[in-house]
C-alpha cells in the first residue's frame, strides 16, 4: 500500500533560525527524521509572488538570499538540492487547465531553503518551488491545491 505524504505548513520565522539551534529548528530537524522520506518536495513559499502561475523548472537552483541586515554566515550559506524538471511538469498536468509558466530563474528563497536546510541538511531530496499568483484570491490558490494532492 503506498502512503499518502503529509502536506506540512511551516512559518521559517527569522532567517536567522538557519545559523541557530532553538525550538523551531529542533522541530523542523525532528520531523524530517520521523516523517516518510519524500521523492521530492513541493514548496510554496509566500516570498515569490508571480503574475500567473509559475514553478521552479531547473536541475540546479540557486539558493536566493532574500533579506538584508544579517550576518555574513547566512549570505553564505547555500542550500544546493537539485531541482527536478519532471516534478515541474507533473505540477503543471495536475494544474490543468491553468497555464503553468516553467520558470529558470528563480531558485530557492529563504521562505523553503531556511526550513528545508533543518529538515533535511544533506540537500539530496529534489526540491520544486510553486508561486503565489498575485493576482488571484485566497479560493483559488485552496483549489489549486486541491488538485495538487494528487502528488501526495
């Protein structure tokens, strides 16, 4: 019987959380060891806001650092998972009939690489990033995910 993967909702807080060791990355750390080891991760981060629909479509993303003000250490740090073209083309057929623009710029923002880097620090599970569509209302976005939980 295959199991159905859990769809998480997880607040990064501060960036900082990447260089400190607290409450909020122990439970992060604690629930990439206990849950089922995914294929791949769908992350939807509410730091990339997209007229239309778009999702990270590359083999390696860049890891974004988008905030200002920090230390050096976390300008510095990388979080190298590798993306999966084939993970961006079954969001986009579970998206249909929305338009799903395959995006090659974008990366990982701190919104899922500040978590993810806790969860799962080896960066060996690929990592798909999902846009917020500006233009569309807290309805639409539910529904579309509805569909995507097929993946699970």
């Amino acid at each position: 019987m295959q199991q159905t993967m859990p769809a998480l909702f997880l607040g990064h807080g501060s960036p900082m959380n990447v260089l400190e060791e607290n409450r909020y990355t122990q439970a992060w750390r604690h629930a990439g060891e206990t849950l089922p080891r995914p294929r791949a991760i769908i992350a939807v981060s509410a730091h990339w806001y997209t007229r239309g629909t778009a999702v990270t479509a590359m083999e390696d993303p860049r890891t974004i650092h988008d905030f200002g003000g920090f230390p050096q250490a976390l300008f510095d740090t990388r979080y190298p998972a590798p993306g999966s073209p084939a993970l961006a083309q079954e969001i986009a057929d579970a998206l249909a009939p929305t338009p799903v623009r395959f995006d090659h710029e974008w990366g990982f923002d701190h919104g899922s690489w500040g978590v993810l880097i806790k969860m799962y620090p080896d960066a060996d599970i690929p990592v798909v990033q999902l846009s917020v569509d500006a233009t569309q209302p807290a309805a639409w976005h539910f529904e579309q995910g509805k569909k995507l939980a097929a993946l699970r």
